[in-house]
C-alpha cells in the first residue's frame, strides 16, 4: 500500500500531467474540468470493477470445464458497476489509432468515427448500469482532438491506481475538484467548500446514522466526508446514512453525484428550479433529518418574498422584505430552514457570512427567538482566505436539539480567526492536527473527557512512530517532554539540520549538489513535519492540561443566555472570548522571506514575458517604430 507521501506526489504528478495538456488545448477550465473528472470516474469504476470480478470469479460455479461468466446482477450485489467490455478503461486505453477502421457501433446504432465518440459511448454504457447516474457523466469528448484525449487516457492509465484501490482514487478525485475550484473560481467557483471547512462541521456533528441533507449540496463535499466520517467508525455509510440533496446549478450536481460513486455512495439528489431551497422542500424533509450540513451562498438578494413564505420551513418567522416583496439577504432564511428540517434531536452545521451573527433588524429578532430555544450549540469565527478567490472571513454554526440538560441554554463560542495554517498567500487552511485540536474544545464543553485523553495518546503514538521512521535518534527526548518542552528541542534540531545540509552542499562536487540538496531537503521537510505536530501538541496541553474545560481569553467561551441577552443577541464570538494577548504566529521569518522573493522573481519572470510577447505584436502590426518615436 502506498504511504501518504507517495500519494501525495501521485495527486500532483497526475494533475501536472493533465494541466499541461489543458495549456496546450483552446479549452477554458470550465470545458475541460468535468471530462477529466469523468476520466477520473471511469478510472475509479473500472479499478474497482477488476477488483470485484475477481471476487466474484473466486467462488463461480463451473460447468463443462469452465467457470460461469461474470453478469451484471453479480456486480449490483456487491455494490458495484458492471462495465462491459467498450466502457472498460483497459479497452478504450489500447484502441489503435485509426479508430474509424473498427466499424465500431454506438448504443444508438450508429457508426463511431473517433475517439471522443468512443470515450462518448462508454459513459452512455456506464449510464445504463445506474438509475443514480443517468444523463449525469459528461459527453462532450468530441470537444477533444483524439491526440490529447489518448493522452489524458494514458495519464490516467497510472498502474499506482491499481496499487492504491478505490478510496485513494476517490481522494484523487477530490484532488483535482479542489484544483480545479481553485483555477475557475473567478467565474463557478461556488460548486466547492474548502476541505478543512467540511471536516471541522463533520467532525463536530458526528455523524453516525439516519438521514443527512445538504439543501445546497455543491459538489456533495459534505456527503464524502460524512461517508469517511461514518465508515472510519467501523460503519457502513450507505447502510447507516441516507443522503439528500438539493442543488439548484445542474452542472454542480452532476459533479456531486460524480463525487458520490467515486467514493462508493448512493444519494437522492436533486437539481434544477424544482431544487431551488428558497422556494421549494423538493424532499419533503422538513423536521425529519438527523443531520442538516451545508455551506449556501451568502447574502442572496432578491428572493420572491410571497413564494418563499409559501414554501415554509420558517419557524421564527419571515425576515422583512422590502418595497418590491422580496427579501433583501437570505441569509435568515437559510438558518431558518437549517433548522426547521431538524428532527428532535438533530444536529445541524452550516457555514454562514459573518455579518450574520449580529446583523440588524428583522435578523436580530429572528436570532433571538432562535438563541431562546437552547438549540444553538457551538459558533466558530473562520479567518480570512479560506475560500479559494475570496478573502471573506465566515463562521460556522452548530445546531443541537438533542443537547443534554446542564447544556440547554449555553453556547460555545470559539474565535479561530488566528489559528490556521498558512498554504500560500491567498490561502489559508486548518491542517489535520488543528481541526483535532478544535474538536478537542467542543469535546471538553460537551463533558467527553475520554476523547480528548486519547487525542493526546494519538500526539505521543504518532510522534513516536514520525520520530522513528525520520531515523532521528536526537528527537527521542521529544517524547520525555512531549507536551511542554518539545518545541525547542525539534527547533534545535531543524537549525542544525538546515546548518549541516548547508556545509554539505557546499562541500561536496558540483555535479553532485543537485542530488544531495534533494536528500537533506527530504530529510528536513520530514522534520518539519514532526515540529508541526509537536507545536500543536504544545498549543492543546497549554491550555486544557490533561482535560479540564476553561474559557482562554481570545480563543473560546462558554455563555449562558442571560450573557447573550446582555449582548443584544450578537452570536459573534469575538464579542465574549475578548481578545488574546500576542503570541509568536509560528511562521519563520527566513522560510518566509525566501517563499516572498521566489514569488517575486516568478512574477517578475511573467512580467518579462508579458511585455516581450507584447512588443513582438506591436513590431508585427507595424507599430513599434511609432511607439518609440512617441
């Protein structure tokens, strides 16, 4: 099984492959981002398609000295897509090259002339096999030169993707949603909520069973996580969840349900203006779900107020609308649906606009009735650039109808706006150790002691299996001091390393620096690695010991209802955790100075080509010489 690393580098090695090709095209990446996605799919459903057939082949029946032939019904037992033979991946990979010399005929009867064709007809074949995933895989393989759709083909025809089976396929998939998002995210980025955002609203809901809506489900991020989620518990997700969904951009709902059975899920999705949440309960789920997650858009104008208010789901009443009878900011509206489809002890989590949580008005009265019902549970206050092409902070909000007793009328209130992990300079993230270390809070202020104990046994498992496998026997005593000293001991250890890495290189022969610089690159990126943990060990135990809940001035704090009341209703958390006195934010002022001038010079380096591709142009048009006599 491949380690993470190594899938890590697979993610980026496919989508630099795929990238290249898309440069080298005339398509947007709008055009070209669900074709790849469907590549991706049909990688994915073949993978595991061999991998059931040979199941099934272990156990099949023979006569006249043959086993039986695989059929359809045999893969739909095992949750699974019968491919016949044209949609199977191995198939379409090794077609020659004059494709049109087969004679080849479509599910229409008609003669294939060209490899889009081909690939066209493989998704109509996998359409016919799934009720869920019918007119959804993309057809526009025509749009394609045969050259660059055989070479997407081979991209994906990776043999590590056999090595590493269906889940991290499914990762790899979310791989290139993610980047994907990130380059259109100027024109459609709103099909995709960041990661680590899910996570953090997954993770606090805990989702074990029973049925999950998304009345705004993108590209079904919230779905996939809830399914890890589900299945790492040693559940099975399709058979202890069900999942609903509402998306109104059918494009975005086609890569949910793409997203979905690549991760092995079955869901009712639904799309179009039926799915338009605002005006429409196109499940007919209101007070029956277990768990509500979305992240909708924020601040929606113009919503019809009288269709809307005809379409209920409003327990606190309509916001005000204006003098067209329409609802200025939706925002009340979607809390209120939130939780209006909550049965009675569901739990709901959604990302909201942080002008939200004290906003004015007709929203005020509507979160006072909201705060009154003892129902809100937890508010998170999310920094800056977490979302990829907008720098907008937001917050995430928790709803619990089921909270125990001593817990009824308080509410956490977590200030994160300064905690997060810096990815480049427009993006911002929690990393794996920071949503835990959140959770940790939630967990202390629900009283769940035990969970946070093990979290700090997962700090010294981990760390001592890190510090292991780097081979770095001076990092032992990290593990005597783990959670107060380790910090300066792995930073005394990174100097040196960058110090020795340093006389190495400069020591060693020219032709050979390239090769040693990767080796010590390796090894103290690997360390690095170990110090990230260790400082967010440090940062939990700083504050929590070994488990007893105190509010930390500027980060979180647990108020009572008659506190809310004295603050006008405001669920801003910044409004009752105060403000933290300064700490050192952790980066390294060197590492980013060096990130800082390598940006530079790339810029300057586009800069350059920029202004000689444009001077070039003005010497074709003949308008150079007149420019410089000007």
């Amino acid at each position: 099984m491949m380690d993470n690393k190594s899938i890590k580098k697979l993610e980026s090695d496919l989508w630099e492959s795929a990238d290249l090709l898309r440069a080298d095209s005339k398509l947007t990446s709008n055009q070209y981002c669900m074709p790849v996605l469907g590549l991706l799919f049909l990688r994915y459903a073949y993978s595991r398609f061999k991998m059931v057939e040979e199941e099934i082949l272990k156990n099949r029946p023979i006569r006249n000295g043959r086993k039986m032939p695989v059929e359809a019904s045999d893969f739909t037992a095992k949750s699974a897509l019968f491919l016949p033979e044209m949609a199977q991946y191995s198939w379409l990979v090794n077609l020659p090259e004059n494709v049109a010399a087969l004679e080849l005929i479509n599910v229409s009867g008609q003669a294939m002339r060209s490899l889009g064709e081909v690939v066209n007809n493989a998704m109509e074949l996998v359409e016919q096999q799934s009720e869920q995933l019918t007119g959804v895989l993309p057809k526009s393989y025509t749009d394609f030169s045969d050259d660059l759709l055989e070479e997407l083909l081979r991209i994906f025809n990776n043999n590590a993707l056999d090595a590493v089976g269906g889940d991290v396929i499914g990762r790899i998939y979310e791989y290139f949603l993610n980047k994907f998002a990130k380059n259109i995210a100027s024109d459609d980025g709103v099909f995709f909520t960041p990661k680590s955002l899910v996570k953090m609203i997954v993770n606090i809901l805990e989702p074990t069973s029973g049925i999950l809506l998304d009345p705004a489900c993108g590209s079904g991020g919230m779905f996939v996580q809830t399914g890890d989620f589900v299945n790492e518990a040693g559940l099975q997700a399709n058979s202890s969840m069900t999942f609903y969904g509402q998306e109104k951009v059918e494009y975005n709902a086609q890569l949910c349900l793409m997203n979905m059975a690549v991760h092995g899920l079955t869901g009712v999705i639904k799309s179009g203006d039926e799915a338009n949440s605002f005006y429409h309960d196109a499940h007919n789920l209101e007070g029956c779900c277990d768990y509500v997650m979305a992240n909708p858009p924020f601040n929606v104008d113009k919503v019809k107020a009288e269709s809307a208010s005809n379409a209920g789901r409003l327990p606190f009443g309509m916001p005000k609308e204006n003098k067209n009878k329409e609802i200025g900011n939706a925002n009340y509206l979607w809390i209120s649906y939130f939780y209006a489809y909550l049965n009675e002890a569901g739990r709901a989590g959604f990302v909201m606009a942080s002008s939200a949580t004290d906003s004015k008005g007709s929203d005020k009265d509507i979160r006072e009735k909201l705060a009154k019902t003892g129902h809100v549970d937890v508010v998170i206050s999310v920094g800056n650039n977490f979302f990829y092409g907008k720098s907008l902070p937001c917050s995430l909000w928790f709803f619990d109808k089921g909270k125990k007793d001593e817990l009824k009328n308080k509410i956490l209130f977590i200030d994160a706006r300064n905690y997060y992990t810096v990815v480049d300079r427009t993006l911002n993230e929690w990393s794996e150790w920071q949503l835990k270390n959140m959770n940790a809070i939630v967990w202390l202020y629900r009283g769940e002691k035990e969970k946070y104990k093990a979290l700090l046994e997962e700090y010294r498992a981990v760390l001592k299996a890190m510090i292991a496998e780097a081979g770095e026997d001076a990092l032992k005593a990290v593990m005597d001091d783990l959670f107060t000293g380790g910090v300066e001991i792995v930073e005394k250890r990174l100097e040196m390393l960058r110090e020795s890495a340093k006389k190495a290189v400069e020591d060693c022969e020219k032709k050979e620096r390239k090769e040693l610089r990767a080796v010590w690159d390796n090894k103290i990126a690997f360390v690095k690695e170990i110090a990230d943990v260790v400082k967010e060990a440090n940062w939990l135990y700083s504050k929590f010991g070994e488990g007893e809940y105190g509010d930390i001035l500027g980060l979180c704090k647990i108020a009572d209802m008659e506190a809310v009341e004295g603050k006008g209703w405001s669920l801003t958390p910044g409004a009752y955790v105060g403000v933290a006195p300064e700490e050192d934010d952790g980066v390294d002022f060197k590492e980013r100075m060096v990130e800082i001038h390598k940006e530079l010079l790339e810029l300057q380096a586009e800069s350059n080509k920029l202004m000689n591709s444009i001077s070039e142009n003005m010497k074709q048009l003949g308008l150079w010489d007149e420019m410089i006599q000007s």
